[in-house]
C-alpha cells in the first residue's frame, strides 16, 4: 500500500494502540483522535518508543463533527480506522443511552464528517457478538445476525448504517471487520489492555488473579456441551487483529466496494485450555475453581477465517502460546 495519513479514532485504547504502532511501521502518518474515556495519553509515548515515530494526537470526541471536519480538511487523510466506542456488555445493559450515544451517535457523527470532506475509506471494529448464539461452528460472514443487548445491538446498528450508506453511495470503501476474543499485548511489554474496574473478560481478569490482584478466577460452566465442559471461544492475538486492519485497507485500496470479514484464528479453546497453557508456558499456578454458568454466555464460538485468508490475504500468526506469554509480560510490567 503506498504510505499515506490514516486517522485512527480510539487510537489511544487497546486494539487501537497496537494498529498505530503497525501503520507508523509501515510508513504511513497517523492521527489519533480519542476522550481518554478508556484510555491513557502516555500512551502515545509508548508508541512512539517502540517504533520511533509519534501519531499526532487530538483529545476529541468523535460525536464532534465539526472537529473530525476540521481533522478531515487541514490534514490530507485517505481512510479511517474507528475503534472509538464502548465496549462492556454488562455495562451497555446499564446504561444504554451512553452506548447508542457513543456509538451510533459517534459513528454517524464521523461517517457525516467524512461525506462533508470527501473522505470515503472506512474500516469499522464489529465483533463477533453480532452472530449471537450461533447454530453452529465455525462462524461464517453470512450467518444470521441478533443481539441481546445495547452493546451488541449498537454493533448491529453500525453495521447496517455502513450497508445503507455504501448502497445509496457505491463511491465509498468500507470494510466491517468483526473481531473474535482479542487477548495478548504488544511483545515490548510497553502497550496492552488495562480495564478499568474488575475485568468481566477472561485474560484480564486471570492475570490479574494469578497476580494476586484479584480472588480466583471463577470459571464459569463445566457442563457445556464441549470436549471438557467449559466454554469455547476463538482468542486472537491483538498484534494479528491489528494487522488484519493492515490488510483491509491495502485490500479497499485496490478493490473498493464494501467487505464484511471475520477476524479469528478459526481455532476453539476452552477455559481450561487457556489455563493450562497460561500455567505451562509461564510456569506459574491460576488459581481458580469452577463455578456456575455465567448468565448470557455461549457454549462454542469460533470464526470461519476462509474470507479473511482469501480476500485480505490475511491469517492469524501467534500462537495461544505466544498469547499467553505477551499477556503475562504486560500484567507483570504493569506492576513495575
Ligand atoms: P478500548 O476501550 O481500549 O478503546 C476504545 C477507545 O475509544 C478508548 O481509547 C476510548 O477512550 C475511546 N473512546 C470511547 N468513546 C469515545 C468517544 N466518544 N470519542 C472518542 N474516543 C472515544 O477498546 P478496544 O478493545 O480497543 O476496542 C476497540 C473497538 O473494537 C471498539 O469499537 C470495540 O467495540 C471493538 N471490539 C472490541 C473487542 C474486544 O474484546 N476488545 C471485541 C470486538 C470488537
Ligand atoms: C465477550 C463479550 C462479547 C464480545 C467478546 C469478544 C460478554 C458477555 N460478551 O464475550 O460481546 O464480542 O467478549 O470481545 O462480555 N470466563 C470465565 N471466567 C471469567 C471470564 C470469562 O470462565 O472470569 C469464560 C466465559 O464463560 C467464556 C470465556 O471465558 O467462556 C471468554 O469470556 P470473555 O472473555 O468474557 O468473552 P466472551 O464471553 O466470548
């Protein structure tokens, strides 16, 4: 891809963090605009140490139209990556005005900003929680869609935004990417995911226990229908997400049109898995037990990677290995 400016919204938050470090590696200049509502300015030092070139940073929020217009007209952007949003189901459930506002809101806000500056190139995050409780595995693009709640419901609303617009204007390039279970950090030790609050995700919150920083980790089930009873799901690490985001756009710029691409390893792993790989390759005890199913969960959920492979030309390198071994460098560096 030739190098160019990319605006990356939510760039300062955990998947975006590591997408800037891969496209300031591949050349391009990137801008990031982000509140910090879920994420920390150093990390733009933190960028700038591991690759050696600084994203230019805006504190903005994106349902600021006229400052993404402003952006979009004074800097000369080819695309957008937005991954500005909220994430946590349980939270969206209690306040969902925030996540349609947030979400919706904001993407409708950058999608009118970019119509008004001519800017036509989008990668959007969705996720796999708009499959809702899949018939079977593994999940292809084309599977029915739902949700059961405001987060996954605003993904839905987004997704649906994107085809309305590329429909009634073709001119636009957009790809929805629908992310599995991101776990890992960047190898340096230097960026990864930092939840506010207890973690509700598996990786956070058993790094955390096996820190000491937290109780045991609950697992939750052991009687799903799964080769040892607990839930499946397809972890990707963040380093490969991100460069699936790489790929996308190299793929819009020389095939406009709009693409919908699952991005998973295409392998299911259960908790127990997790854990007795975490343990082996860090050589540490998790402490956990099992316990009752959690409310909402599914038993199996793991991407069919076909259309990422043969369109993006793109494929899920790190091993659960490599996963378990970068998210534990982050816990422990977190910790000084
Ligand atoms: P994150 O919270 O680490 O990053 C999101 C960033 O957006 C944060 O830096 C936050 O401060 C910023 N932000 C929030 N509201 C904003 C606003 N109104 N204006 C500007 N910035 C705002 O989350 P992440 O894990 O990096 O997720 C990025 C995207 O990927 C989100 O859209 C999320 O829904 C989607 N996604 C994440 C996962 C996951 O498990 N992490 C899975 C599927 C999809
Ligand atoms: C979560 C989100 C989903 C999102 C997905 C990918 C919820 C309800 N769903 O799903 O919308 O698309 O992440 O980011 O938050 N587990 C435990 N103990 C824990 C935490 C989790 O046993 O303390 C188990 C879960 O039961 C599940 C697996 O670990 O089997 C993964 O859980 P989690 O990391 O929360 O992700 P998802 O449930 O897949």
């Amino acid at each position: 891809m030739d190098t160019s400016t990319i605006l990356v919204t939510g760039g300062t938050g955990y998947i975006g963090s590591h997408t800037c470090i891969l496209l300031l590696e591949a050349g391009h200049d990137v801008i990031v605009v982000d509140n910090l509502r879920n994420s920390d300015v150093a990390v733009i030092d933190r960028i700038e140490t591991i690759c050696g070139r600084r994203p230019l940073f805006i504190e903005g929020d994106v349902r600021d139209t006229p400052l993404l217009e402003d952006i979009l007209s004074n800097h000369p952007v080819t695309a957008v990556i937005h991954f500005a949003g909220l994430k946590a189901v349980g939270e969206s459930v209690s306040i969902p005005l925030d996540y349609y506002s947030t979400n919706v809101g904001g993407s409708i806000s950058l999608l009118t900003a970019m119509q008004n500056s001519g800017v036509h190139t989008l990668v959007f995050s969705s996720s796999c929680t708009v499959y809702g409780d899949p018939a079977s595995v593994p999940i292809r693009e084309d599977f029915p869609r739902s949700a059961t709640n405001p987060y996954g419901a605003s993904k839905l609303m987004i997704e649906d935004i994107l085809s309305g617009l590329h429909t009634s204007e073709p001119g636009w390039q957009i790809a929805r990417l629908r992310y599995f279970n991101p776990v890992g950090a960047h190898e340096s030790g230097l960026i990864g995911e930092d939840p506010i609050g207890t973690p509700n995700n598996l990786m956070p919150y058993l790094t955390q226990a096996t820190a000491g920083l937290r109780g045991e980790l609950n697992v939750f089930g052991s009687d799903y229908e799964t080769p040892d009873g607990t839930g499946v799901r397809d972890y990707i690490h963040v380093a490969d997400l991100a460069n699936g985001h790489v790929a996308a756009l190299d793929y819009l710029e020389k095939q406009p049109g709009m693409v919908t691409v699952n991005l998973g390893t295409g392998n299911g792993v259960s908790v127990l898995e997790v854990i007795r790989t975490f343990e082996a390759v860090n050589q540490c005890k998790v402490p956990y037990r099992i316990v009752d199913r959690r409310p909402g969960d599914i038993a199996r959920c793991w991407a069919d990677t076909r259309l990422a492979n043969d369109l993006l030309g793109w494929k899920a390198l790190h091993s659960l290995e490599d996963m378990c071994r970068d998210s534990w460098r982050w816990q422990q560096s977190q910790q000084g």
